[in-house]
C-alpha cells in the first residue's frame, strides 16, 4: 500500500504549475507513480495533434506506464477554448472519481488550471445578432456605453480593447445583469481538493535552458515538424499561434532567416515563462519550490506532508 493511500480521505488533485522549461514534466512522473495517480495536461498548445517537438510533449517511453489525458485531441487549426477545456476536464474528472482515482495537473496555462481548480463563470455564448447590431459603432461610443451600463466592468477593461468591451457589453444586453458581477461567478465543475504546487528557477538559469532547448528541438527534427504542418495547412496557417512554429512559418515564406526564427523563438518562449509567472504568482494558494535550490526528492515529500491538510 502506498503511503498515501494510508491517509487519503477524498479525491486529491495536485496542480504543478510554473514557466515553460523549468521541470514540471519530470517531477509530475515521479510524484504521479507514488501516488498511483493519473496526469492530465494543462498546457494549451499539447492538446494539438502533430505538434509535439515544439511543444515539448512527453515521449510515450517517458510516461513510465502513468495514464496521460488532455493530449492530442484536436488538430492544429482547429479551435479550442477554456470553456471548451473546462467540459472535457470535468467530465474526466467525474469518471476518475468513481475509480477513486487521484490526478496530477501538469501544464502552463494559468487560465485552464484555474478553471478546473477556481471554476469558471456561467457567461452566455456570443450573440451574432448583437455583434451585428454594433459592429459599426465605434469602440469609444461602446465603451461610455459599457461605464453607463457598468462602471466596475469597464474599468477593469483598456478603453481601445474592442473585444473585450464588445464581450461585456454583450452579456450585459442578453443577461439584464452586469458583466462584473457574473464574471466573478465561478462554478466549480467537480469534487476534488487541489494542492497548488508551483516550480520556478533562478531567472537567469530559466532563460538558459529555455534557449538550450530550442536547440535541442531544432535537433530534434522541430524544422521538419513544422514544414509538415506548414505544408499541410498552408491556408490556414492564421489560426495556428504556437511559438517555435509561428516563426518557423516566417522563415519557410522568406520573411526571415533560420537564424533569426530560432533567435525568435527562445525571445518568445522567455516572455511568455516571464508572462506565466507573472499570472502564477498572482494566486497566493500555490507553495513555490525553486528547483535550483531542492531536489525533487525534497519537493516530493514536502508536497505529500502537504496533502494532509487539504
């Protein structure tokens, strides 16, 4: 019997949260084997078929046997939302629990982790008619519009960010209510208790790796992956806005060198660790650990003490 089932009272869901390359994928095996637990992912660009090199998708050699979810399930033009996201993990997790299963999240993506652990507000679907109806006026009449309808939701919203004020003026005309107040209206789609977990580096030492593993990619076979896609979809292309293939799609129409996509691609994949941090540290419910600093070992065991106070 593993130590955790000594102790385990409801169903646990442990999230490891933190920046592109710092080592969520490894410690997540290790902690889901001791756990007997199942992972499901939440980085936003694994859930793409055909792109596993450039989103640095686990190898089926390296799953070590541990049921993986939420991978490879639409293909690279198609699109997909939290809302989306938040269905398909709820349902999962619904079925994981009539098998008294435990479940590792594992990803990047703050926006689909918080909707599975915080739930998501019940906003109705876009309205066409509505779109319609103000597609013509201009954003500066919708947004005094907005501030007339609510003051708080437009404040929270950049005066020339159309989409958005469109968006909330939206659910203010269908609903009869104001988007500030529904938008704060979470529902939590299942039964589990989350221990948030987040993993971070030394800044300079996260770059670092973060540049030598587009390297490694590129030998990878990262170039020849994205020639497929590109010359498979070559007219859709706009819909497909991964980092590492995005730039590469600059250098197959002559628009850059290799050297300049591959420059592209570490600068991207820095600012978006640093924009990932920057949204994880906001959610005072995550114990970071720097992996510089402690062994996975370490982490392990202090994440297993942890869950007895959930």
């Amino acid at each position: 019997m593993s130590p955790f089932l000594e102790w385990r009272f409801g169903m646990v869901g442990i999230v490891i949260g933190g920046p592109t390359g710092v080592g969520k994928t490894e410690l997540s095996i290790k902690l889901a084997k001791i756990l007997d637990a199942v992972i499901v992912n939440c980085d936003s660009m694994q859930i793409y078929k055909e792109m596993d090199i450039g989103t640095a998708k686990i190898k089926e050699e390296e799953k070590n046997g541990i049921r993986h979810y939420m991978m490879d399930i639409i293909d690279p033009i198609d699109k997909y939302s939290v809302g989306d996201y938040y269905v398909e993990v709820n349902n999962l997790l619904n079925n994981l629990e009539k098998e008294n299963k435990n479940v590792v999240f594992v990803g990047g993506t703050g926006l689909y982790i918080d909707a599975i652990t915080e739930g998501l507000s019940k906003l109705p679907p876009a309205n066409s008619k509505f779109r319609e109806k103000i597609k013509n006026i201009e954003t500066e009449i919708l947004y005094k519009k907005l501030l007339e309808l609510d003051s708080e939701g437009a404040e929270g919203i950049h005066f020339n960010n159309r989409v958005k004020i469109e968006r909330a003026l939206e659910v203010c005309e269908i609903t009869g209510e104001k988007f500030s107040v529904l938008n704060k209206k979470n529902i939590k789609g299942n039964n589990y208790n989350f221990l948030k977990i987040g993993l971070d580096r030394d800044r300079k030492l996260l770059y670092c790796r973060i540049n030598e593993r587009v390297k490694i990619m590129i030998e990878q076979g990262l170039i020849e992956e994205a020639r497929g896609i590109y010359d498979k979809y070559k007219n859709q292309l706009e819909n497909i806005k991964a980092i590492g293939y995005k730039e590469l799609f600059q250098y197959f129409n002559s628009q850059i060198t290799l050297e300049e996509a591959i420059e592209l691609i570490q600068k991207e994949s820095r600012h978006y660790a640093k924009r990932q941090l920057t949204w994880f540290r906001r959610d005072k419910k995550y114990k970071w650990f720097d992996l510089g600093q402690i062994t996975q070992e370490k982490i392990i065991k202090e994440i297993l003490e942890n869950l007895k106070n959930i």
